[in-house]
C-alpha cells in the first residue's frame, strides 16, 4: 500500500510543478499611457483605451512569468480630437494599416527588483525592449485574486517608423524621439 502512495505522489508531483497561473488584465482598473516632450519645454500625455493583456506564471511572485500584451492603436487618446486623429494616421500609427501594437515577453526577478524583457512591435516594426516593473504584490478581493504592477521605460519612435518631424524656430523638435511608456496594471486571476 504504502508503494502505491509513493507511485501516485511520484505521478502528482510533476503535473503540480507544472501547473500554471493564468491572468487576465483588469481593464477599467488599467492604464497604457505615455508621455513625449512637446515644442522642447513641455510634454503631452496620452494613452490607449482598447487593450488585452495575459500574464502566465508558474510562480507565486511572477519571476519568469510570461506575458502577452495587445492594443488597438485607432484607441490612442490624447484629450484632443485634432491631435489624436493626427497619431491615428500616416505620419505616426497608421491605424488603419496597422491596427495592434503588441508586445510578448517575460518578466523577470533580479534580486528584489522586476524587469520586464521582450519585443515590442509598431507599425509591423519589432524591437527589443526592457521595461522597469514594480511588483505591488496580490489580494483576494471580492471573490477573485488581484496583482497590481507599476511598469515604466522608454523607446524611440523613430526606431519604430513613427517619422513625423517638424521643429520649432529654435532648432527643437515639436515632438520629441523618446516616449516614456508609464503603465499602472492591475490583473485578476483567472485560472
């Protein structure tokens, strides 16, 4: 009898080291946003408002754990009409051509700190980039189990084919190359 306990905990054992968690992000409790400098002395802010995003971890604390991001670029929101219908087209998104910006990659635990490594694709443009990520931890609330993260880093949007330039009469660009991308994530889990 005692043989056959052995057997099915040798059987059980990898299955459980193998089990994965699966979240799901908590769209009205998120926010994508980015900021980029504006005629050399200020900066707009802006952020998406359509998105999905899967995190993966087969660890309580999410080191190696993989995540899979999308947003629909036509969804990108400045607070002006004008201005957002200018990033939704050519010179900048191009929506319609290219409708998602995704991003897959893993997040990574070094020592207390979180990195977030991957590939981002723009306009059919795939880069590699590192993203600093601040763990909030998890909750059970409200019958589910929350996590919360903090997401930060920056890219150019040249090296993404967003191209359009002008200057100001000060030699400046009216929209700077470097975009810092600033995320407050919040997941539920879901199995």
């Amino acid at each position: 009898m005692r043989s056959i306990h052995i057997l099915l905990a040798l059987l059980v054992l990898p299955a459980v080291a193998l089990a994965q968690t699966v979240w799901t992000i908590d769209k009205p409790h998120t926010r994508i946003g980015f900021s980029v400098a504006h005629m050399v002395v200020s900066e707009t802010e802006g952020n998406f408002t359509d998105f999905d995003g899967k995190v993966t971890s087969k660890a309580a604390d999410f080191n190696g754990a993989n995540v899979e991001f999308t947003a629909r670029s036509a969804s990108v929101y400045t607070g002006d009409e004008k201005r957002d219908m200018h990033l939704k087209g050519d010179e900048f998104f191009d929506a319609e051509k290219f409708p998602e910006i995704k991003f897959k990659g893993d997040l990574v635990k070094e020592g207390t700190h979180y990195m977030l490594k991957g590939n981002l694709t723009l306009r059919d443009v795939t880069q590699p980039v590192t993203f600093q990520v601040v763990y909030g931890g998890t909750v059970k609330a409200f019958g589910t189990e929350k996590a919360g993260f903090k997401l930060s880093g920056k890219i150019n949007r040249q090296d993404y084919g967003l191209k359009w330039s002008k200057t100001v009469e000060s030699g400046g660009l009216v929209v700077g190359n470097e975009v810092t991308i600033n995320c407050k994530i919040e997941l539920n889990k879901t199995q």
